[in-house]
C-alpha cells in the first residue's frame, strides 16, 4: 500500500488526507507543533493514518506532498526526501509571508524556490487553486460531463504523471502547465486561482495569465 508523507497538516494538508485515507492510502502527518497536535485529526483518519514529525513523515512517504506557508520553506527537509517526488501546494501571500523580489518582480515561482531547495527531489505543483474545502467535495468520477480540472506543472514527468493519477483518484481532470517556470500560471489572483473549471476553461484561463500582478 502506498503510504503519503504529508509536511504541513493544515486546511489542505487535513483535507488531502481525508481524502487519501479514503481512497485506501496510508498517510503520515506532520506540522511544525508536533505530533501530539494531530492526534484529533489522526482519531478522525482512523488507522491509515498516524502522526509524525516532518522528518519521519518525509522518510515514511513514498511520496510527500508539502503544505507549508512559504515563509516555512528552510524547514522542509531535505535528505529525506531525497529521490521521492514532493507535491507543492504552497502559494506566495506576501502579506503572511513577508517580500520575496524575485517573486514580485516575476523571476522564479513558489515551486521552482521549493525545487531549489530540495535539488534531489522531483518537485510538481498541485492543489494550490483550489479552495481547501473543495479538494474533497468538488471531485466526480471519470468521464463526467463538464468535470472540474486542475493544473500541475513539474519539470520530471514521472513527477506530472503521479499528480494526473492523484488527481483523477480525487475526482478531478488535470491540465498539465509544463516546467515550473510555467507554474506561477495557476498562482494568486490570476484567472485561474480558485475557480471552478473544467479542462478547456483551465487552459484558457492559464493562457491568458500575467506573469506580475
């Protein structure tokens, strides 16, 4: 069974592994205030689920996905995610998160700063236009007309591909952006961000995107 290291136990962290445990996945959590802060959310999960420091949720994983405020990048580990692929849900609000020029002035994304720091690991963006509550609500099966979609973007395919599986499992249909650099398409107060829509009406609005706000 494939076990899901989740770093970040918050409003998406919580309702990804809502999902997962149903699905059938074993998932560990993590936050930064320790494990004994989870043990509602862990109640709640029933046995699929347990929880851990981040450093043992990163080695447990087969995969992890991070949900962290930006701000918390540094904490992230890395040796222990080496070689897995990391899921990034993590947006840039400068007012929680202090000024980062080289994201104001649109020279890097939020997942390209997280795949710089975790340079073994194969990073791909994912659940980060999506309001939390939806990410178990919204989902409907396969082939349903007019099916909601989400984007992810990486710069390992292997990494692209585990999101279109997660996601189709999830309920949703994906639009795949490209590299990282691309990423930001799907970012804060761009047309896509926190709207439902289907494929086409996700690839139209990445499209149209402005690289600054």
């Amino acid at each position: 069974m494939t076990t899901i290291g989740i770093i970040g136990a918050g409003h998406i962290g919580s309702q990804v592994a809502h999902k997962a445990v149903e699905l059938g996945y074993d998932v560990v959590l993590s936050n930064s205030r320790g494990p004994e802060t989870l043990a509602a959310l862990v109640a709640e999960l029933g046995p699929r689920a347990r929880a851990a420091t981040p450093a043992e949720a990163a080695a447990a994983g087969d995969f992890a996905v991070v949900t962290v405020p930006f701000r918390s990048l540094g904490g992230i580990p890395v040796e222990l995610l080496a070689g897995k692929i990391v899921i990034d849900t993590g947006n840039y609000y400068w007012e929680r998160d202090g000024r980062v020029p080289a994201l104001d002035a649109g020279e890097a994304t939020t997942s390209g700063l997280v795949q710089e720091h975790l340079p073994t690991s194969k990073v791909a963006k994912a659940f980060n236009h999506i309001r939390y509550s939806e990410i178990t609500t919204d989902g409907t099966p396969a082939g349903t007309p007019n099916r909601r979609a989400l984007a992810t973007a990486s710069d390992y395919p292997e990494a692209s591909e585990l999101v279109k599986k997660l996601y189709d499992e999830f309920g949703f249909d994906t639009v795949n952006i490209g590299p990282l650099s691309e990423s930001w398409r799907a970012e804060r107060d761009r047309p896509a961000y926190v709207v439902r829509q289907n494929a086409a009406e996700l690839s139209e609005n990445l499209a149209k995107a402005s690289r600054t706000i």
